[in-house]
C-alpha cells in the first residue's frame, strides 16, 4: 500500500550483510536495515578482492595486447618502406603507377645456396666414369647422375683464357687473355678494372674462399687473390706445380731443362697461405688441399652463405700421384696413362671428401656443387677426348667442350643429361643472379639458371671459343647455333705443340706413343717446323659431333653467316696482352720464391 504519497517495496539488501545486526542499507523508505550475516560479509569481501584482481588482470593484458599489435604494424611498415613498397599490392612508395613485383620477389627469395665451384685442370671428355668405364670415379659418377649433367658446356682452349672468362663473365678477347697462357715472367694479370666473381659475391655478404691454382697474374700485388675478393687464398700463383717440391718453372725453363741444357733456370717455390709461404716441400700438394677445403667447411658459420672456389691442380702435368693411386689401375699399361688414371681418381677421392664434410656441417642440402674442367685433356700427358676431335691449346672440341655438372637440392629438375648450350662465362651472371645480385648486361655470360634447374631452353645460341690476333697463332672460332667456322691457325701453341688435331684412344702398349711428344714436334730436339698453314673448316655439329666432314667448299652462305657472326665478335676484342718477358721475376732474385712486386 501507499504511504505519504510513496510506494512501498522489499529493502535492497545485499545478502551477504544479513545477521550482523549492523545498519547496513536502508529500505524505500528510508528504515535501516540491520539484520545481516557476518559470514556473508567476509564471502562478499572475497568476492570483490577476486574480482577486482582479474579486472586489473584483463587489464594488464589488453594492454600488453595493444603494445604489441602496435610495435608489429611498426615493425611491417618499416620493412615495407625499406623495399620502397607500399602497402597495398600493386603500389610503390612515391610511385603509385609502379607495381611493386621486385619487392614481393624480394621478400619471397629463399636464402642464397652455398657455392662449391669444383675447378678440374685439363680433365679430358673421356676421363670420368660415366664417359669411360675405364676411369674410376665413384664421387663423380653419382653427383653426376643425381645432378644434371651438360652435355654442350664449353670454356676456353686453355687455362689462363678460360680462367678469366670463368671469373669475369667476359670472353678472353674482350679482356685481353685470349693469347697462350700467362707465363711465370710475363708481366700482366686479368685487368682490375673488371670486377670479378668473388668481389661480386662478397659484395652479396658471402665468405669467399680459394683452394689451388690462381693463374690470373702475380706480377704486382693488386692481381693476387686476396685483393681480387678472395677472404682466403691457399695455393699456387701460377700456371702449374709440382706435386712434392711445390715449384715450378716458366715456358723457358721447362724447354731449356728439357733439351738437357739448365734444369733449374728460371724455377721458383709457390705455394702461399693468403701472403705467407708455406714452409712444406714434401706432402704431395692435394692431400694439402683437401685438409684446408675440410678445414674451412668446418670453420664456416652455416647461417652466412660460402662461396668456396676449389680450383684443383690435377690432373694437370707433370704426372706424378702416390703410388696407391697409380697401382688402382694394374691393367693399364702405358705408365703416363696410368699416372694419369690415378690422378684423376685422388681427385674424385678428394670431391668426395669434400662432399661428407658438408654433409657433417649440416651444409649439403643447401649447397649447389658445380664441377668442370678448365679446358680439355691433353694427350701428351696422359688426357683425352675421345670420341671429340683434338686437344687442349686447339681449336677442336677437344679443346673446349669440357665435362660439366651440377648438384644440389635447389635444381628442380635432377638426374638427365642437359643439351643446352652454356659456356663458362655464363657462371659469373648465374650465381650473381642467384646470390640476390644484378650482373652486368654487357657480359658475354648469360644467367642460365633457368635451363640448369629446370631444364628450359638455353637463351645461349652463340659460343666464341677464341679470338687471338696474334702472329704465328691467329685463329678464330665460333659457333652459332649447330654450326661451326674455324679459321686460321687451329693450335694455340705453336711451335711446342704441333699437331692435336686428330682423335685419340689411350695407348694400350706401354712405348706406345698417340702424338708427337712435346717440344719436339719433328722428332729432333729443338728443331722447329714451319707453321702449318691457315685453314678454313665449316662443321655441322649436330649432324657431325666429331668434326670430320669440312662442309666450308658446299655450304658457302652459313660460311658467310657465320664470318659475319665472327668479324662481329672481333671488332669487340681488344688487343692480346703478351709483353716480353720481365727477368727481373727470376727467383733467383727473390730468395727462390715466385713473388710479386716486379710489374
């Protein structure tokens, strides 16, 4: 019922007060309420302690909430700016008519591989395993055969040439290596104004290492290794060692020594860790190597990509290989054969030493592994192409279609034989391109990735195997397409080699002797024959792999594509560096060493 005008209702008591006989609320019309239980109280108490801590709980943790989602979006939108990206797909920074693709394919690129470049010397087409059952092989034959194997890779006749085009992505008449091969007095080096593999790769945050023979000029300091983007150099400067006592002999030296007149003119000792000699004249020089390569695999920080350059002294001259190896060939009789055999075998020994110490790093999975000979064997001491016509130093296949392949997790395609075209300037472009980096445009070198790994057709149609200008050598060859001009001089070498030209099956008698020794092309010693003269051979490689049928007298319009393809490629050469010899490089003045310092 009303009351003054007012209504009436039960009092609003909390329960938690009732019994206590304290005033605690009042009802609606204003009468104390006193009867409240103290249980309830401290019940209530309790519950509003606990509820007022989740509260300040949830609190604290929305906030740390906000915090973070606040320092991400910072975190994004300082790395999108950084790719000069902006938010939103399709829209650069300062440029919305731009899309942003470069960005995205930045920010999707995998983690660059490691690069092992496996450099063999004069390494013969006939040589390993899987081209001659002969050869004992394992390492080589399996990477190969779970790799991709190339099929139609070529180099340079010979070392020096081959070297520079590997490391500068420039054939070696646009950088003036293209004559013989640099010599122990000669006084130049492959120019510094070429930036070259290991600079650009260091530049892209690798480590860079070299393992072996260099052969780009010793003469002054700035053609040295380590200041050509080498972290580490532990090796030989020149273009040969020999196994045990670690020296060598310049061009003039070896002939004066091989006619029976000075046997130690001009030889110095060369053997360096990064500046400093190496104190050894005994240890045959790969079992060196190969502990060094384990070495800096084991030293190397697998998070940071390595770039290691293992440019092999076998199966380079003068043969000599411990006796375990030669002995895995009893049935061989010729000896230089044998050797030879056996040197070619350490080397797959050492590859696959190598290969396990990756392994056990933890590095192999990320590692692309490259092999290829610098050029091709050498008949006169122990090489061979067979079924490719000619040598190393000539013109032939022989000289410059070289074995070749790849291994690693990132191809995509793995396990065929490849049929593209690639030439060894295409390296330089293709792990650059690789390595996140941008090659330069104007190189000979194309980036071949795409037919490496996923066996797509070469963009390469073209292959310059030398230009040199030079008197009694001149020669030129190139192939476009399928088919091939040699024109000129065949033989880079002339006077001391003078034939190569044929094809050639080891010896199988022990005196048996398939070309004419070096030195002494007539048979007399130091008697020199006249040049042989120029030639004209036009060869259609597809038809005719082995570059016995001469189609330059029928086919007169591809012989006139192609000079035309070739005096393109001359008119962008440069002229030959070969000065005169600089004596004061004897070691005889340098305490016996091969030092640089004298150019």
């Amino acid at each position: 019922m009303a009351s003054n005008g007012k209504a009436t209702g039960p009092a609003h008591v909390n329960p938690a007060f009732e019994g206590d006989g304290q005033e605690r609320g009042r009802n609606n019309n204003g009468t104390a309420v006193t009867d409240c239980n103290p249980l309830k109280v401290l019940e209530f108490n309790y519950m509003v302690k606990k509820k007022t801590k989740q509260l300040n709980c949830l609190k604290a943790c929305l906030f740390v909430l906000i915090m973070v989602a606040i320092y991400t979006i910072a975190v994004v939108v300082a790395v999108v700016l950084m790719l000069g990206c902006d938010l939103f797909p399709g829209t650069r920074v300062g440029d919305s008519t731009d899309n942003c693709d470069t960005c995205r394919e930045r920010t999707q690129r995998p983690k660059p591989p490691h690069v092992v470049m496996f450099l063999a010397d004069d390494l013969g087409w006939y040589d390993v395993g899987y081209n001659n059952p002969e050869m004992i092989t394992p390492n080589i034959d399996r990477l190969a055969a779970e790799g991709v194997i190339f099929n139609q890779s070529y180099t340079h006749p010979t070392c020096s040439p081959s070297r520079s085009a590997i490391n500068s992505g420039y054939y070696s008449h646009r950088t003036g290596m293209q004559h013989r091969v640099l010599q122990q007095l000669a006084p130049y080096g492959l120019p510094t104004n070429f930036t070259i593999l290991p600079e650009a790769m260091k530049a892209l945050g690798y480590t860079t290492h070299m393992i072996g023979k260099w052969h780009l000029g010793m003469c002054k300091e700035e053609f040295l290794p380590l200041n050509r983007g080498y972290d580490s150099f532990y090796g030989f400067l020149n273009n040969y060692i020999e196994y045990y006592t670690h020296t060598n002999q310049d061009v003039r030296g070896v002939l004066t020594a091989y006619l029976g007149l000075q046997p130690d003119l001009y030889r110095g000792y060369d053997f360096w860790d990064n500046t400093g000699s190496v104190l050894d004249n005994s240890t045959y020089i790969s079992y060196l190597f190969n502990d060094r390569a384990e070495e800096v695999i084991e030293k190397h920080n697998p998070d940071q990509p390595m770039f290691m350059m293992y440019s092999s002294a076998l199966p380079h001259f003068f043969l000599d290989v411990p006796a375990e190896y030669e002995n895995m060939y009893p049935d061989v009789k010729n000896r230089d054969r044998r050797i030879y055999n056996g040197m070619v075998t350490m080397m797959d020994e050492i590859i696959g030493n190598i290969t396990n110490k990756l392994i056990e790093k933890d590095m192999w999975e990320d590692t692309l592994f490259i092999f290829q000979s610098d050029n091709g064997g050498a008949p006169d001491w122990g090489g061979f192409n067979y079924p490719l016509r000619g040598a190393k130093s000539t013109l032939f296949e022989g000289g410059s279609r070289v074995v070749t392949f790849a291994h690693g997790a990132m191809l995509e395609k793995t396990g065929y034989v490849n049929d593209g075209l690639m030439h060894s300037t295409d390296w330089y472009p293709t792990l650059v391109a690789l390595a996140g980096g941008t090659p330069d445009p104007d190189m000979d070198g194309m980036d071949v990735w795409d037919t490496i790994s996923k066996d797509e057709p070469s963009p390469r149609d073209e292959i310059v195997y030398n230009i040199d200008e030079l008197m009694p050598e001149r020669g030129y060859a190139i192939r476009v397409g399928d088919w091939k001009l040699i024109e000129g001089n065949h033989q880079m070498f002339y006077p001391i080699i003078y034939d190569h030209d044929q094809w050639y099956l080891p010896p199988t008698e022990a005196n048996e002797t398939v070309v004419s020794p070096p030195f002494i092309p007539t048979g007399a010693p130091g008697q020199v024959p006249p040049p042989r003269p120029d030639v004209v051979y036009l060869f259609n490689l597809k038809d005719d792999p082995e570059e016995r049928v001469n189609l330059a007298a029928n086919e007169t319009e591809k012989l006139a594509e192609l000079r035309g393809r070739l005096n393109y490629q001359r008119s962008r050469g440069v002229p030959a560096l070969h000065p005169l010899p600089n004596f004061a490089a004897d070691p005889i003045n340098t305490g016996g060493i091969w030092r640089s310092g004298w150019c």
